[in-house]
C-alpha cells in the first residue's frame, strides 16, 4: 500500500482541476514591446524555479502576479491576459513549475509544495529595484488560487487578490460537484456503478479524514478500512483515493483565511464552470460575510474563461474572454483610486 501511494501521487496530480500539459502555450506575439526580467530563486540543490517579469515601457504603479493551475505549465500560459494586463500598463510576473521550462527538480504541484516554490520565487521578485513602489496584486488560477490563499496564510501577503475558479472553504468539495456533472476524473478512485454511491463514499472517506485530521495519509487508510466494514463499502471502492495528494488535498480548509483577509479581494468564475462550483462559491462567500471579498461571475463562461466547447489542447484555451479581461482590468485600476 505505502509503496502505491507513492505511484497514485504521479497519476493524480494532474486530476484535481482537470488540466495536463498539452504545449498549448505560447510566447506573447509582441513580446519586445516590453521590458523583461529574470527572476530565479534556488528552493534546495535540486530544486530551481525561474520567472520572468514583463513590465510597460511607460511609467506603471500596478503588478500582477500570475498564479497557475494544476498541469506541467510554464511561464508561457495565459499569453492573452498577460498581453491584455501590459497593453493596459500592467506588470506581470509569471513563472516555471518545479520540473517545467527552465524549473528545475521533479515536476510537484502538490499544495505544499507549489506554495513553497511560489513563496520563495516571489520573496525573490520583491527584492528587484525596479519593482519598489508598486502595488502587487496576486492572480491565482484554479489550484493557484489555492496557493495564493496559502501564502497568505503564510502571511504572504500581496496588496491585492485575485481568485479565478479557485474554491471557496473545502476544495475537496469539488470532487461531488465533478461526479455530479458526469466528469470521469474520479471514476478510477472512487469505484461505484451510481453517482448517489460516489458521493456518499466520498462523504464518508472526508469524514473519516477530518475525525483524524492529524494522522498521516498511511494511518488514515487503516481507520478507513476498519470504519468502512460498518458502512457497508468494499476497500477497491475508495483505495485509489487514499493517496498523499488526495488526503491533503481533502485536509484543507481555507474558510478562516477568507474571514481575515483585509485586502481587496476579487472572486471571479464563471456562471458554467463544470470543475468548481459558482453557486457553491457564492454561498461560501456569503456565510464568510467579508466586506472586503467581492464576488462576480460572468454568464457563459467556463473553468478557462472560454466557452466549455474550446479545445483544452490548443493555445485558444488561453485565449480569455473579453469581458472577464476588461473586468479585471477596469477592477484593479479602481483600487486606491
């Protein structure tokens, strides 16, 4: 079992939010209209990670920290936005996954770790010169926005934040709402001929989880394997899903994070995300009750900010739609104002 463990961490990583590395990204198409800057931070004698800092050649005062989701991406994704934040007189800073483009080490984007690499890359950006002065807001995408959340719980703290189809309280939560709309991540994990099963397996393994919170993903598979026979559910139904990354995963709870933030704070998603829940979100923000989180999601829309029928496998994956660029755009030239 310890020894699968391991093996399930390289096969689920990419699972959680449904993007794998296609080499659907590109570099920005007037790249030389800006000022760039190379940023590399050195986590231990494995492990690299490079980003690159594209600045306005006019006078700016705002950065962006672009935050990516699950999947081997690089520093070359959302090539649309990033040209749309500079063409506005917007910084952005975006950089390579552990294992991905110039990053060095093993390819890990377990929470963890990625808040760990994106802690150090940025305590790394903020001792450039160039960059004194200016308010930075960060940007996190899906997982990312996971990370970002965990930062500040690190007391990383940014001037402003954006959370793009990141999820509110439990992320775990996203597991039912994927089985309940027919998505097959989860079918090699959770094993069940009906949904209503599915999601009272996965209930009862949570459940399991946060009545043993501190015990380790090993110890955890044996208190599941003792309850379970009172349940009535057979070990091949959940064992794949007890893994490392899994049970982590199911470990967090970001709710009292979002009750303290103190920054202007913009959730944003789209109305027909099929992999994080808007009403959910919604409904989470709302029991929070922060002043200082607003809330919007945009009409026809999907996890990407693309219509849900775009090819994930292409670069047009990237390429955001107007209103939800505009959107931010118009929300960050609004603050201190």
């Amino acid at each position: 079992m310890k020894k699968n463990l391991l093996i399930l961490f390289l096969l689920v990583s990419k699972l959680i939010f449904c993007q794998e590395q296609f080499n659907n990204e590109k570099d920005l198409d007037n790249i030389s209209d800006y000022y760039l800057t190379e940023v590399q931070t050195e986590i231990d004698d494995k492990v690299t990670i490079f980003g690159t800092l594209l600045t306005p050649k006019p006078e700016f005062n705002k950065i962006v920290v672009i935050v990516s989701g699950t999947g081997k991406i690089s520093q070359k994704a959302h090539n649309y936005l990033t040209e749309f934040l500079l063409e506005n007189n917007i910084g952005v800073f975006r950089f390579d996954k552990r294992g991905v483009g110039k990053s060095t080490g093993a390819y890990d984007d377990r929470p963890k770790t990625y808040t760990t690499d994106f802690i150090q890359i940025y305590s790394k950006l903020k001792t450039l010169e160039l960059i004194k002065n200016k308010s930075i807001g960060f940007l996190g995408h899906s997982l990312g926005g996971l990370v970002t959340i965990q930062a500040i719980e690190n007391l990383v703290i940014p001037d402003f934040l954006i959370q793009w189809s990141a999820p509110i309280g439990k992320p775990r939560e996203l597991a039912k709402y994927q089985v309940k709309n027919g998505i097959k991540n989860y079918d090699k994990y959770i094993i069940s001929n009906s949904i209503e099963e599915k999601i009272q397996i996965l209930d009862f393994v949570h459940d399991v989880i946060d009545a043993n919170i501190d015990l380790n993903t090993w110890d955890i598979w044996k208190t599941l394997l003792k309850e379970a026979r009172k349940k009535g559910f057979r070990r091949n139904q959940f064992k794949n899903y007890i893994s490392n990354y899994f049970v982590e995963f199911a470990k967090i709870d970001n709710t009292e994070i979002y009750k303290n933030i103190d920054i202007p704070t913009l959730v944003i998603i789209g109305k027909e995300d099929i992999l994080v829940d808007p009403i959910q979100s919604k409904v989470e923000l709302v029991k929070i009750g922060n002043p200082n989180i607003e809330f919007k999601a945009i009409d026809e829309l999907g996890h990407f900010m693309t219509d849900n029928s775009t090819d994930q496998k292409t670069n047009e994956i990237y390429d955001v739609d107007f209103l939800f660029k505009q959107y931010l755009v118009n929300w960050i030239n609004e603050l201190n104002k």
